[in-house]
C-alpha cells in the first residue's frame, strides 16, 4: 500500500513533457514578418552580470542547450542566469523568468560543441516551451528552417528577438548525420541558439549555432551552414533525467 502511494506521487511529479509545441507561433502560416511573445517559447538568454551573452534553448523541463563556445571561458554555473520567455532585451517582458543555473555540462565532440545548462525548474505557459532535439531525422531537402537570436545593433531600440528563415541544402557527403542549410551570418549574440524546423507536428531543433560554423565550403565550391549531430546532447540530458 506504502509503495503503490510513493508510486502515484512520482507519477504526478514527473509528468512526460510534450516537447516542440508553440501555441503562438504562426510561422508555418506566413502571417508576419516581426518575431512576437510566445513566437519561439524555448529561446533562452544565457546572461552574465545581467548582459545577454549567447542564445540557448530550453530542451527539457529544465534544461537549456546552448554552444560550449559561450561558457567554456566561465563554465562556473553562478556565473549565468537563463532568461526564458524574453522577446526584447531592452524593453519589457511581461512572460519572462528570470532562473539561477545549477550545473553546466560541456560536451566535445569533434564536430560540434554543446553545453547543457541545468536550472532550477520554470514553470512552463505558452511563452515557456520546451523543443524536440533532433535525434537523427531527416529534414528534406527544400524544407524551410528558421534560426532566431538577439544582436546587439538588431531587432532596433528594444532589440527585439531576430529570426531567419533558411531552407535545408544537400551536404555534399562532407558532413554525415549532419543538417545543412542555405549559408547565413551568424552573429555572435546568436551562439548558442538554435536551427529549428517543423516535421510531423512539432519543431525539432537540428542545429546549434555557432559563430564558427557560419560558412562551409563544399566540394563543389558552395557555401552553406552546417550542423553537427546532436545525440551527444540528448544523452547528456537523458543522463540526467535519471539522476
Ligand atoms: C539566485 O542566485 C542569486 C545569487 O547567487 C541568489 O541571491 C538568489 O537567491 C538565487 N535565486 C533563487 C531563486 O535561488
Ligand atoms: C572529451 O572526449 C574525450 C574522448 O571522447 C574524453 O576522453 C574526455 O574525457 C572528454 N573531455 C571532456 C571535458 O568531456
Ligand atoms: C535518412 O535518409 C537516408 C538517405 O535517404 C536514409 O538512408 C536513412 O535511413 C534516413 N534516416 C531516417 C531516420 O529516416
Ligand atoms: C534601450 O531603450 C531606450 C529607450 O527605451 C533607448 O533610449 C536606448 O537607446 C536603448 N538601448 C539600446 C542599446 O538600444
């Protein structure tokens, strides 16, 4: 009887978290050109002394993705606080939290290099989402994919959150069990974020960006923007899950 209570009790503190669903999103309807609240509910701000650094993306309930590039310099977690639920950095943000980080994890690959930032844990709401991670599937040729971020010098006074629409290019055999796109700049407040495409429902991340991978040049003299695998994310946060 004691162990069928302690049972129900984890079942409803560890209920399954839908990942990819954004109620407000109205990208696959082409409705606007401006990014609004709840648009990209997982994008994060990782910030240091109240400063965006990097972008980040909430991957699970309470775990945010972003590129090693930006912590490894501090990987020490009370250096940085997650924002999630942020449109502007310089404007106000009636969804937003404000959330401490509690451990960092680097992962090093040889082709990408991730971190996974814990937090303690968000409530989630239409603003606060979490995105699937890509775990090896294929985003068709042609396909339309989207990269958001904040720039300093973009998104005007409020610096509004920044999107960019790319479609998915062949890649060339140089790079398996990677996604590649159409190039495009990365700018360096946008580290950290994500590439992000929509299959069966719901939006998979299939990219970290990172200032470094903006332009590849393939065999046959084409650039294009290239995404490492991110199953060495998704173990680091499975690992976890289990702890
Ligand atoms: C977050 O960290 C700061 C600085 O260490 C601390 O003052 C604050 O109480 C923490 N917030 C929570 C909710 O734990
Ligand atoms: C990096 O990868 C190598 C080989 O997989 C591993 O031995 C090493 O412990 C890793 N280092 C870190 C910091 O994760
Ligand atoms: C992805 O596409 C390749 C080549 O078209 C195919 O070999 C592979 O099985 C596909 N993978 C998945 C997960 O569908
Ligand atoms: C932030 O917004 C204020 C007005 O609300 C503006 O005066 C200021 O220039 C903005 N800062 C930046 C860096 O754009």
């Amino acid at each position: 009887m004691a162990s069928y209570k302690v049972m129900c009790v984890l079942t409803l503190l560890t209920p399954a978290v839908v990942c990819g669903q954004a109620p407000l999103n109205t990208r696959l309807l082409g409705e606007s050109s401006e990014v609004t609240d709840g648009e990209w509910p997982w994008m994060a701000s990782l910030q240091k002394d109240g400063r965006h650094v990097c972008g980040g993306t909430l991957v699970d309930q309470d775990s945010v993705l972003s590129s090693a590039d930006c912590v490894s310099s501090s990987p020490t977690a009370s250096d940085w606080t997650v924002v999630l639920g942020r449109l502007k950095q310089n404007g106000s943000n009636p969804f937003e939290v404000t959330l401490n980080v509690t451990d960092i994890t680097l992962s090093n690959q040889t082709v990408s290099h991730e971190a996974v930032l814990r937090l303690e844990t968000p409530t989630l709401s239409n603003y606060i989402q979490p995105i699937c991670v890509d775990d090896g599937r294929n985003f068709s040729v042609g396909s339309t994919c989207w990269a958001a971020g904040w720039s300093s010098g973009a998104g005007g006074e409020e610096q509004v959150l920044q999107e960019i629409q790319t479609s998915v290019v062949d890649c060339e055999d140089t790079w398996s069990d990677s996604v590649c796109t159409e190039a495009f700049p990365v700018e360096q407040g946008f580290s950290g974020g994500p590439l992000m495409c929509h299959q069966d429902g719901s939006w998979f991340q299939a990219g970290v960006l990172t200032a470094e991978n903006k332009l590849t040049t393939g065999p046959q003299g084409k650039f294009f923007s290239c995404f490492g695998d991110l199953s060495s994310t998704l173990s680091i946060v499975a690992a976890r899950q289990k702890s």
